[in-house]
C-alpha cells in the first residue's frame, strides 16, 4: 500500500516517526482486510450449510414421494397380472 505523508507532518514526525506512522497503517490496513476475508468466508459457509440442508430435505422428499408411487404401480402390476391369471386359468 502506497501511504504519502504530508511535508508538514513528517518534518513533525522526523524520518521514523514517519516511518513508523507508515508501518502501523499498513499494518492496520491489513489486518483489517483479513478481518473482512474471514467474515466474508464465515457468511460464505453459513449459507452454503443453509443450502445444502434445504437441498438434502428437497431430496429427501422427492424420494418418499417416489417411493409411494412405485408401491402404487408395484400394486396394479400385481393386480393385472393376477386378474390375467385369474382370465387365463378359468
């Protein structure tokens, strides 16, 4: 990060007041955009956990109603075929 300090404060400050003035800055800067990085990163995965517990739920249903319908057909297929043996035998 590129910080200018004014004339009049470093002649203020001397060479390493300014320096040091500098250092703490970018020192401030970067802990700051970690600060960001890492909340960003831990709202990023709370959502993504939020999603896939929908989508697991989603599939979760989607099974047990496909479930249910094949027991339905697996029924009328038990049924036709004992009404066409029933037919056939008589």
């Amino acid at each position: 990060m590129l910080i200018a300090i004014p004339r009049v404060l470093r002649e203020k400050l001397g060479e390493e007041g300014a320096k040091g003035l500098v250092e703490l800055l970018n020192s401030q800067a970067q802990n700051n955009g970690d600060s960001i990085t890492t909340f960003v990163e831990e709202k990023f995965e709370r959502r993504l956990s939020e999603e896939l517990a929908k989508l697991r739920e989603e599939i979760y249903k989607g099974q047990a109603v496909m479930i249910r319908w094949m027991f339905v057909f697996w029924v009328g297929q038990i049924g036709a075929m004992l009404g066409i043996l029933f037919a056939f035998f008589n």
